[in-house]
C-alpha cells in the first residue's frame, strides 16, 4: 500500500542537516504502511529511537524530559505524514464513504497504535532479556510517543476529508493545523482566526506539551517485563485512539452540519412504530 499512497514531496521542506529530516521520514514510513509486518516495524522503531537518543543528547537531559521537545519533533515530521484525499481513500476503501469511511479509518488507526504498542513491549522485552539494553528506555518511549501521535494525527487529517472540511496550504501549514488538532482533541474550523497556521501560538504550544507528555505515560505501559508490556501498551493505545476519534468526528459533524444515519436496526424499529 505504501507504494499506493501519493506523497506531496514539493511540501516538503529541504533537509536541514541536523537529522530532522530523516527522523520525519522514518516516522512518515512508520504511519504510511497499514500492513507493515512486526519485524519491519520493530526495526524501523528501533532506528527512531536510536536518532531521538542522539537529538535527545543534543538538547540535554533537561530538555528532553519536557514535552516541547517531542512537540517539536512532531511538528517537524508533520509533512512527511502522508495525508490521503478523500478520493485517494475512497479508492484504497472501495464502496465505502461517509460514516461507513470514517469508522475504517478509526480501525485501521487502532490497529497501527495498537502495533505500536505490542512492538515496544517486545523491544522492552528483549532488553530485560538480553543486556547490555539494545536501546535505551526514554528513547524508545520517546519513538513509540512520537509514532503514536503521528498515526493519530494522520487519522484526524482524513477524518477532516471524509466530513467535507478540506484544509489548504502547504505541508507545514497543514501539518501544523492537524497537529493542533490532534493537541487540543478538537477539529479544524477553517473560519476560525488563527486555525490554519504554520507556527503555533502560546496557547497551542502549552496544548501539544501537554497532550505529548499524556501520551509519553501511556507508553510507558510497554515496559513491563517479558512481553507483559506488549499486551497493556496495545490494549492502552487502542482505547485512547478510539476516544480520541470520538470527539473529533463529533466535533467535525458539529462544524459541517452533518447528520449521521440511523442505524439500519434503529429506521427499521421506527417504521414499525408507524
């Protein structure tokens, strides 16, 4: 499928030297392949925690135990997430569009946070197994966060396309928009001042820090010994993306006035009643 997924490299801004690009692309390819295998994942996981490891030393100790840090880093790697249209998605989901789509796309969005956390849990596994650690844990947790986050940012960006609330401007505009979304749990009002930015603002700053550092304790449920962290990481991520999803579907109905259809068991109790 990642073959399939049209990628908008002329949004993309130029390398800067410092690994922010391919820490961007490396989480880019962790979201853009719904099939990857567990090895494939836990490889690439794997190299994204060896980069944020060496980022991390960078910007000290202090620095990377703060949430602005990963806020950061998943601003930078926003346009590398592929970001399908709605007729992309209609394509690579034949027959189905409207709620019928966007409940795929919350599925398909489980299942990869889901392996997320089933794959940290295995790497943390091997290193309670197998010292000296083949990673360290803050890096790997912070690989795992950053991964998370950009699937569910990914999630958000098409569940905007389904509702009919396209968002314009380059990748990093749009990447910032989603990202603030994904943040304040809250779709993008396109009418809204402010909403369609490249930088953020104080308040959304505070937001992303926040949510990050959210995000960050849930993943150190993978960390638990023997693959016992595998099973709570996976189960944690689930529930948390579903959620996540029902407030922003919620919230895009509300800015699109968009009624959903009554179930098929609900018209057909109704019909009787008449």
């Amino acid at each position: 499928m990642t073959g399939e997924i049209e990628r908008r490299h002329d949004d993309v801004e130029p390398a800067r030297g410092d690994g922010s690009t391919e820490l961007g692309e490396l989480i880019g390819r962790l979201t853009a392949d719904e099939d990857m295998d567990r090895e494939t994942r836990g490889r690439l996981l794997g190299r994204l925690a060896r980069l944020l490891g060496q980022n991390a030393r960078k910007v000290g100790a202090a620095g990377a135990a703060r949430g602005r840090w990963l806020g950061d880093v998943l601003v930078e790697a926003a346009p590398h997430i592929p970001i399908r249209d709605l007729e992309t998605l209609q394509a690579h989901h034949p027959g189905l569009m409207g709620e019928e789509l966007a409940d795929k796309l919350v599925k398909v969005a489980g299942n990869g946070t889901t392996a997320v956390g089933a794959a940290g849990g295995a790497l943390a596994a091997v290193q309670f197994t197998a010292p000296p650690l083949l990673l360290t844990a803050p890096a790997q947790l912070a690989a795992e966060t950053l991964v998370i986050a950009a699937i569910e940012v990914k999630m958000i960006a098409e569940l905007h396309e389904v509702y009919g609330i396209r968002v314009q401007g380059t990748g990093t505009v749009r990447g910032a928009a989603f990202v603030t979304s994904w943040a304040r749990q809250r779709g993008i009002n396109p009418l809204e001042t402010g909403s369609l930015t490249s930088a953020l603002g104080t308040a959304a700053k505070s937001a992303l820090r926040k949510r990050m550092l959210r995000t960050f304790g849930r993943s150190m449920g993978t960390m638990g010994p023997f693959l016992t962290g595998a099973a709570a990481g996976a189960a944690l991520n689930r529930s948390a993306t579903k959620a996540l999803a029902l407030k922003v579907r919620n919230d895009l109905r509300e800015s699109a006035g968009y009624t959903p259809p009554l179930p098929r068991d609900h018209s057909r109790r109704l019909k009787s009643a008449d």
